[in-house]
C-alpha cells in the first residue's frame, strides 16, 4: 500500500553538551544526566534557525537521492511553526522550488506525529489525492524552554527529518492504531503564544507561561498505561505476534522510560532500538532519526518489520508496522 523510500535528516550546528550543562548546573554532574535519561548531548537551534530553515536543510538533504517533482503533497509536523499563518507547508513548497499543483498542509502534534503523518498519508495514497509525499517532522522545542529549566534543558533538542512516503502496489496493508486523551493536556503545555489569556505560572517552577512545563511523574505515568496496550493493539490489528517484528522503535523520549517499556512490554533487547544519545529527544522526528540510523549502520534488511510508536504531548499516541 505505501512505503518509506527516503529518509534524512538535519541537526542544528549548535550543540548542548552535558559538561556545558554541569558548568551551569553545578550540582549535576555529565555522567550522572548520562545515566539519568541516556543523552550526552543534543543539537540546539540558533535565534534565526526556525522549523522552516531545519526543514530546506533536510529535505534539500533528501532531493539529492530523489526527483523534487515528483512530489504531490507535504505534510508538514510541528508545534513550534515560523507563523500562525500562514503555514510553514506553503512557504516550505515555494522555498524548495516545488511543483505549484501540489497539496500542503500543517498538522499540529508532538511525539506522535511521525507516526499520524504517516497515517494521513495513507489515507491520502489510498484516495488517489497523492502518489509521492514529502513528510517532515521538525521542531525548536528548545526555543520553548526556560534557560533555568535544567530537566527539560538536559532532554530536548532541535532536529527537522524530510521523508518520502510512496505508493507501493507490492507493499503489505498493515493498520494504524491511534490513541488521544485531551484530559492530560495540561501535563506537557506551553500556556502562552496563542490567543487564551487566562492562565498562571506553573506552581511547581514559577516559569513564565510561555515556557514548556512538563509535568514528567505523569508524563510516565501515562506512558506506562498506554503504550503496552498499544504495542498489543498493533500487533492483534495487523495479526502479529511479537515474534514476527524484526525492531521496535519508539519514540526516543529517553532511555530510563524506554528501558522500563521494554521490559513491561516483554521485547527482547536485541530488538529493541534506543538512539537519542547524541541528539536528545527531537519530539517528532525521533523515530525517522532512528530509522535513518538504523539503516546506515545496516541494521535493516529487506523485508524486516519494523513497529513504530510514538506517544507524549497532548495526550496522543500511534503505532503501525513498517516493512523495509
């Protein structure tokens, strides 16, 4: 039905090590952040870096191996855009010299959001709206983050992934499983940029309301709730079995929650694939970083299976299987 062909990505130059944030925390230590969340450091973006300059950067990237017109639609992931409006899709068309009969279309979400546009570009293979989509996931969360927030600071980082999702005649019809539940929303929540005034500073921090507050006990909580039942629903969906996925990718939010998942799932360890050591949790463009990776180093054979889940901000969660 579809298949990822492409993938690439862009990390900022900038780069937040561990030992820069010992320097401004002195009572953490770079070895002790390391053990703590898997990360020694992640990619920064600079005052004029935005979504849309990460995003030209990766797909520019990606056009290298690829024929920029034959692409019919962007999908376009991020919560951190260059405008109200207009969206960052249609500038990113005009910037990338893309073809003007073409579809693009923001989409707001966060940890999951590889997974949902992938999701929305089936439907949009499946209806014959599309052939080739050009899927970005990019995001400057750090932009979000107060520079006294030393737990937030010592986990996110800014990265923008471009990949090309096509229609495949030959490709197995595995199914999505998606998952929403407004009721957390104010667990992970930038309260001010937009147009509700009547908010307050967060009372665990005291950070100003248009900082990202992250209230991480229930981000886990949440997380070990939902996303074993979901790795079930995947696998009972597509008429699976944990023996025939070949790697489990997650979305890297950071290794204590992701070693705690596995374990509570049962995957086997030399299934399961952990990469944000050196860039952080980059919201949704963890998981096609991962796969990126995993393909350069060789990891991916023809006809692997590969299941995908993202989960976190909103609250929101997805999963389907990949086959390479």
């Amino acid at each position: 039905m579809i298949k990822v062909s492409k993938i690439e990505y862009y990390l900022p130059e900038k780069v937040l090590t561990n030992e820069h944030l010992e320097k401004e925390f002195p009572e953490w230590s770079s070895d002790r952040i390391h053990e703590k969340v898997g990360i020694r450091q992640r990619h920064i973006s600079s005052d004029s870096e935005t979504v849309l300059e990460l995003a030209v950067k990766s797909s520019e990237k990606l056009f290298e191996n690829y024929d920029r017109n034959k692409v019919d639609f962007i999908l376009f992931c991020t919560q951190s855009p260059d405008y109200f409006l207009p969206t960052t899709a249609c500038i990113l068309q005009d910037r990338l010299g893309l073809r003007r009969n073409i579809g693009a279309i923001d989409f707001n979400l966060g940890c999951s959001g590889f997974v949902y546009g992938l999701a929305f570009a089936k439907g949009l293979i499946t209806a014959g709206i599309a052939k080739s989509i050009l899927l970005i996931t990019s995001e400057t969360y750090t932009k979000h983050i107060n520079p006294k927030d030393k737990a937030n600071r010592s986990i996110f980082g800014d990265a923008s992934a471009s990949v090309i999702v096509e229609k495949d005649e030959n490709a197995k019809d595995y199914h999505f499983c998606l998952g929403t539940d407004g009721s957390g929303a104010e667990n992970l929540i930038v309260k001010k940029g937009a147009f509700k005034t009547d908010f307050e500073l967060n009372s665990e921090n005291n950070f100003e309301p248009e900082n990202l507050y992250m209230n991480g006990p229930e981000i886990f909580n949440f997380t070990i709730d939902n996303v074993p039942g979901l790795v079930k629903e995947t696998l009972e969906t597509n008429g699976l079995t944990m023996d025939d996925i070949d790697h489990f990718v997650f979305h890297q939010a950071n290794s204590f929650m992701l070693n705690y998942l596995r374990k509570k799932t049962k995957i086997p360890a030399e299934k399961f694939y952990i990469d944000m050591e050196y860039t952080g949790n980059t919201v949704s463009a963890t998981i096609p970083i991962a796969l990126k990776n995993m393909l350069d180093k060789g990891m991916l054979k023809e006809g692997d299976r590969v299941l995908i889940a993202g989960f976190g901000v909103g609250y929101s969660w997805g999963a389907t299987v990949l086959e390479i």
